[in-house]
C-alpha cells in the first residue's frame, strides 16, 4: 500500500493544481500555490530529491489533475514471456510505456512493442488494470493506472530499440532477478502468465 505521505503530497497537488486552474481571485490563487509548494516540500523531504527537479517532475502540470496511464504488452510465446532491457537502468520489464494523445491502448501497446522489441503484434485482449498505488512499485509522483494488454505475434523479430539493449522469453520459472519494478513487479509478470491462461477473466483493482 502507499505511504500516508505520499498519498497526502498528491492530493495536495491535485487541489492546488485545480485551484491555479480554476479560481480567479488572486488571494486564492497565491494560497493554492502555497499549497503546491507544500507537496513539493513534502515530496523532498521524504525522498531527499532536490526542490526543484520534484518541481520539473510532481509540480509542472496545468488543468485538472487526473491519473496517468502506463501501458505494457503481454506477449508470450510457447508459454515464454517477451521482456526488454531499459538502457535506462539495465532492468527488464514488458514492452510498454506512457499512454500517447490520439492513440487506443492497444495501439500505443502494438506501437511500444514494435519499438521497443522489434516484433510486430496484435493486441487480442485486457487482461488487467492496476492502481500502481495497490502493488510494490517503488513511491512515484504520479498517481498511476497500469493497463496489460495480451499481444500476439504476427510478424518482425527480435531486435533492440532506442531505448532497449537486450530483448528475451523468459519461462514462468526462470524469470531473470533484474525487474524494473517501477515498471512492473514479480507479482504482475506472474499474473499477466496466469489470466494468459484464463480467456474470460480481467482483473481490475
């Protein structure tokens, strides 16, 4: 589960960020950007990151606060799961990455595998959808939906991408220590093998 104060620094963000956007009285909009800046201090204190990069990161958005969408294809092959390794931080994690203005799901999940693993494939179904703040990800900024789309090949092969160094299936047994688990956890590799396995079922939280 999420820590109090994080959870406390993003609903404050949330209100300030509605309150800049909305509200017309220059006495209530210097309180709300006292509040803002209060998330901020918060999220600074608890992870000794410096003011002004939370500020690039938590505090920069503009209009009504809504969650983010992190989209991750599902893609296994004779009962082998499709991993990447980020050049990032040399951790594995599904294809996948932010949801993109004008594209479905399941298009940005076709366009991140291809991208990110060379294969080309063709969303069948979602077999998931995660609140981040529900599962063992390390504290993120954001407040997070997580959606796992299954895929299928249906063309291309394994190769790099810009943002990849290594591409490999892996077995359900055999999955490598490595997770990017900021991007996806032991637990939901193992889920996304499981509701592979059960046609009708989608499980939500």
């Amino acid at each position: 589960m999420e820590d109090k104060w994080l959870a406390w620094a993003k609903q404050l963000q949330s209100i300030a960020q509605a309150g800049l956007t909305y509200s017309k009285d220059s006495y209530d909009l210097e309180r709300f950007q006292q509040i803002r800046d209060m998330s901020v201090e918060i999220m600074s204190g608890h992870t000794g990151t410096e003011m002004k990069l939370i500020e690039e990161l938590f505090a920069n958005e503009t209009g009504y606060a809504t969650p983010k969408v992190d989209i991750r294809a599902v893609i296994i092959k004779d009962d082998h799961i499709l991993m990447v390794r980020g050049k990032m931080d040399g951790r594995w994690a599904l294809p996948g990455g932010w949801a993109d203005i004008g594209l479905s799901p399941t298009e940005v999940a076709v366009k991140e595998a291809k991208e990110e693993s060379g294969f080309e494939v063709r969303a069948i179904r979602l077999l998931a959808v995660h609140d981040k703040k529900f599962h063992p990800h390390p504290p993120s900024p954001y407040h997070v939906y997580k959606l796992f789309i299954q895929c299928e090949i249906i063309g291309g092969q394994a190769a790099i991408g810009a943002e990849t160094s290594e591409v490999k299936f892996f077995s359900e047994n055999d999955l490598p220590e490595e997770l990017s688990i900021e991007r996806n956890t032991e637990s939901q590799i193992r889920m996304a093998f499981r509701l592979s396995r059960e046609k009708e079922q989608v499980e939500c939280d």
